[in-house]
C-alpha cells in the first residue's frame, strides 16, 4: 500500500526511500517483530481468558516433569497476522511472486487452522484427517506450480555479464525465458534443466515432460518440508527458531537472485522480480523472533500447526521460486532428519512387528524426543521392545536439545550460503 502511494507521488520528500528493496525489508522486518510480540501478548491472554488451550501433552515423554497443561495452542496466528500486517503496506501487491507467497501463507494457515480447531474444540486428538493435509499440501503445490509455469512475469534470465563502457557499467543479460533449470550446488557456470531428464522424447515434447516434472517436484517440496517442520515442533522455540534460521538464509539467496549485480558475481540466475520476496521474507524472521518472546522455555505458547505448516509451506515454495529447491535437504536438514527419523522407525517397527519382534531404531521419534526420553520409559510399555541406538542414556533438558538443534541448523544455512561462492 505505502509502496504504492509512494510511488506514485515521488516527488515527495522521502518517497523514493520506498524503492529501495533494503529499506522496505529492514522497515518490514521491524515492523512484524513489533507486530508480533504485541499481538501475541493480546493473544495469550484472549486464549488464557477464554481457556482455549492444547490437550495435554504426554507428561511421561518429559523426565525433567515440565508442565505444558493450560498453554494457548494456534500460537501459529500471531506468525501469520506479523507476516502479514507488513507486507501489506510495505510491499508491492502487484508482485507475482508476492502473491504467492500471500496465498501460500492464507492457504496454509487456514489448513493448519482447521486440524488445530478440531484438536482444541472437537476434542479430536488426531485432527484433521491426514489425506486432507495432503491434498491441502498439493492444492498449494499446484496453484504455486502451476503460476509460475503460465504466468507471463515469471521469467528468468540465465546468465548476467557487465561491462565497462565509456567510464558506465553496462548490464548485459541473456534474454528472458520461461525455464526449469534450477541450479546445482558447487557446480560453476552450469545449470541443470529437468527437461534434459527427458531428452528421448524429443525436443518439443521434453520441454512439456520438464514442467509436468517440475509442478509435480513442486507440490512434494511443498508437502515435504511443510510436514518436516510439523514434526520438528515439538518442543519450545524449536520450529520457531530453526525456521528463522532457515528464512534468513533464503532471504540471503533471493537477494542475489533479484539483484543483477549479485547474480552477477555469483554466477546464477537472475530472476526478475524475486527481490520482492526479500520484503516478505524479512517480515517473516521478524515475525519469528517476534514469537519467539513468548515460545522460548517455558512457552506461553504453542505455535500449533497453523503456525507449523504455514512456516514449512512458505520455506518450501520460496526454495522452488528462487531455484534453490535443490538446497533444500542441506538447508532444512534438521526437518529432513526428523521426517526420516519417523519414516524409518514406524517402517522397521511394523516389519519387525509381523515377525514377531518388537525393535525400535530409536527410543522415541520425532528424533529431537529420542534425547530426553529414557530406556526405561520405553521398556516400561513395552518391555520386550529392542532398541538398536540406545545413546549414552544421559536425558538432556529441552532448551539444551532445541540449542543444539539451532546450532546445526546455523551450520548448515551456513554451508548452503556457502554453496554461492564454493562454485
């Protein structure tokens, strides 16, 4: 809104301040850390007042007795009001790319909303059922797919070059295409193109095959790292503080998208527009520090998964319109190995189970749990149970697993920026 005035009436003092992406950005970023640490105090105390609170968690799950009882779930609202709030007047709602990520977080929050509507005031532990996740995950997968394969200002400029001319740096850019190339990870001066998967079915037919490949790559990065980050909350200022982590390193890699001198330098593609999503981005690691005031140990609240899957969605819809997505399973490793952590252990489980056996990878999944659970809590429901990594049986205290967690999440956004220059 404040872009679009601005814009139209520069010659006002200040007004061309508004142009400037960093400016908005670092104004954006501000404005929902304030946005979210003051509506989240109205929001606890509404759902305090009201008694709107999470179901119990299960006390044996915690040696160390932390009491969760009476704590507001849906904490995921505040996350997406401080998204939202500054976008909306700092950013530039005719942006495709925008757009997007707008619908990504409504269409997300709305989902997450309805599981934890039907937790809280149904009573229904499970929630939502899981197929309708799955089809709200590819809904999502496929609208933000499906755009950025017709929408006319989704393009992308390969490669960009400057010279010097008569004392004037020039720009010289290769021309304006729709494409599925995304780029490799320490691989200078090549990009890889999902329609080359799809060469034996001749020219015109692999360039089809690729964006098929491409929308349908789409909706499983979306669903993946949305359901990686649902499983990584589970304790107190972890999801939170990961995805902050996370978002500041994909702030970082749409900067240099969007900026033609930056894709320059790094040598990937210039993707025009995609600075804007430096605006939203930086509202939304505001709006997770934001949070963060009232979910650190002990939480006042919990993010639930309308804050939990509307946080996976828009990590993994800004990774595919940037042409990172390949980054994702560095970047997001701490929600990959939560997400392995439960396939392996519930797949080897039943296996087990039909001949007989009762054996566990780990003592308890999501992986994060597996540190403060003890063998003896495991073996006390199921005593014939095997465990294969047992650990050193010291419990660790949950604001030191979710420190830790953060740390190998710093680490590795740390690595995946890296990737720009190790090239």
């Amino acid at each position: 809104m404040f872009y679009s005035f601005f814009n139209h009436f520069s010659e006002l003092t200040g007004a061309r301040l508004f142009t400037y992406i960093s400016f908005r950005a670092i104004l954006s970023g501000v404005l929902a850390l304030l946005i979210s640490i003051w509506f989240g105090n109205w929001f606890i105390n509404f759902m305090k007042r009201h008694r709107i609170s999470e179901t119990q968690r299960d006390a044996k799950t915690d040696p160390f007795n932390v009491n969760k009882k009476g704590v507001p779930t849906m904490g995921g609202l505040i996350v997406i009001v401080a998204v939202l709030l500054p976008c909306l007047l700092l950013g530039k709602l005719t942006n495709v790319y925008m757009i997007l990520m707008l619908a990504t977080t409504l269409i997300m929050g709305c989902l997450g909303f309805a599981d934890d509507y039907i937790k809280t005031f149904r009573k229904k532990k499970d929630g939502l059922n899981g197929w309708v996740k799955i089809a709200g995950q590819v809904a999502l997968g496929l609208i933000v797919g499906l755009t950025l394969r017709f929408s006319p200002m989704v393009t992308m400029n390969e490669t960009v070059n400057h010279r010097i001319e008569n004392n004037i740096e020039v720009f010289e850019k290769s021309p304006e295409i729709k494409s599925t190339q995304t780029t490799i990870p320490f691989v200078k001066h090549h990009n890889f193109n999902y329609a080359d998967l799809f060469s034996w079915l001749g020219e015109e037919n692999k360039y089809r095959a690729g964006w098929i490949f491409f929308v349908l790559l789409t909706v499983f990065v979306v669903a993946a790292v949305s359901n990686g980050a649902n499983l990584n909350d589970g304790m107190d200022g972890m999801c939170a503080g990961n995805s902050a982590i996370i978002s500041i390193a994909l702030l970082i890699l749409a900067y240099t998208s969007g900026s033609v001198v930056w894709a320059e330098y790094f040598d990937v593609m210039y993707i025009p527009g995609s600075e804007e999503l430096v605006v939203f981005l930086a509202s939304f690691v505001g709006a997770l520090v934001g949070y963060l005031w009232w979910n650190g140990f002990p939480a006042q609240v919990f993010l639930g998964d309308t804050g939990s899957l509307t946080v996976g969605g828009i990590i993994g819809v800004t990774a595919m319109i940037i042409h990172k997505e390949l980054l994702v399973p560095l970047l997001c490793g701490v929600f990959l190995m939560e997400s392995v952590s439960v396939i392996l252990q519930t797949q080897v489980y039943k296996w087990k189970k039909k001949r007989g056996e009762h054996v566990r990878i780990w003592k308890r999944t999501p992986l994060h749990d597996h540190f403060r659970t003890s063998v003896e809590q495991v073996l006390e429901n199921d005593p014939t149970c095997r465990i294969i990594f047992k650990g050193s049986g010291n419990l660790h205290h949950e604001t030191k697993i979710v420190l830790r967690f953060c740390i190998v999440t710093l680490i590795l956004a740390a690595l995946t920026i890296l990737t720009l220059k190790i090239r």
